[in-house]
C-alpha cells in the first residue's frame, strides 16, 4: 500500500515538473480581431460606458454620451430606453479627435435613476 502511494505521488510529481518546465512564463498569443476593411490592434481598443440620449427607433441609431460629453452613435435600438447605460469598445484611430473612433462592440449595462436627470 505504501508503494502504490508513494507511486501515484511519484507520477503527480513527475507531472507537475514537467508541466512547470515548459511553462515559459509568456501568455498565449492572443488573435486580433479583424474587420472587412483593416485590422484592429490591440493598444487601439479602448472601454468606454455611455449613457443613451436620443433613440431614432424608425432609422435604427442610438445616441450615446459619456461623461466627458463626447457622443457616438450606432445602429441597434433594440430593447433600450434613454437613460440606459451600455459599455462599448472603442478602435480609437486618433488620440486627439474623437470624430474618427468606431464603436467595435456594445453591451447593456443597466440604468440608473439617482442621478435625477431630466433627459425627455
């Protein structure tokens, strides 16, 4: 009995050794994502949150603001509401005009009443 324990130990080991020793420390290469027209780089994404100020349910754009006042717009009403809150991926072409940025990828992130805005 004692053998087998030690046995088992043994290959436990033995794995656990080899799986360290080719572990090179590196994270696995990650796979940009790819539009039509470019690709998209990794250090040019950027998290945005925004709050919906306007939706135009006939033309299908929704208008969103952040806090900074810079507003984008996208196609998608969907099931929102102004005041909803959705957090979005930016490819940010230029550091310094915002004009030019493109949303990648929008999600719903909830609403919130506390701040007593007035948005109709």
């Amino acid at each position: 009995m004692k053998t087998r324990t030690a046995l088992i130990l043994l290959a436990l080991l033995a794995t656990v050794t080899v799986s360290c020793a080719n572990h090179t420390g590196h994270p696995a290469k990650q796979t940009e994502p790819q539009t039509d027209t470019q690709t998209i780089h990794m250090d040019d994404l950027s998290p945005i949150t925004a709050r919906i100020i306007d939706l135009d349910r006939e033309s299908d754009i929704v208008t969103i603001q952040m806090a900074n006042g810079h507003i984008y717009q996208y196609y998608g009403c969907s099931d929102y509401e102004i005041g909803d809150y959705v957090s979005a991926i930016l490819n940010i072409h230029s550091k310094y005009d915002p004009s030019d940025d493109e949303i990648v990828k929008v999600h719903y992130s909830g609403y919130s009443d506390y701040a007593d805005d007035n948005l109709e």
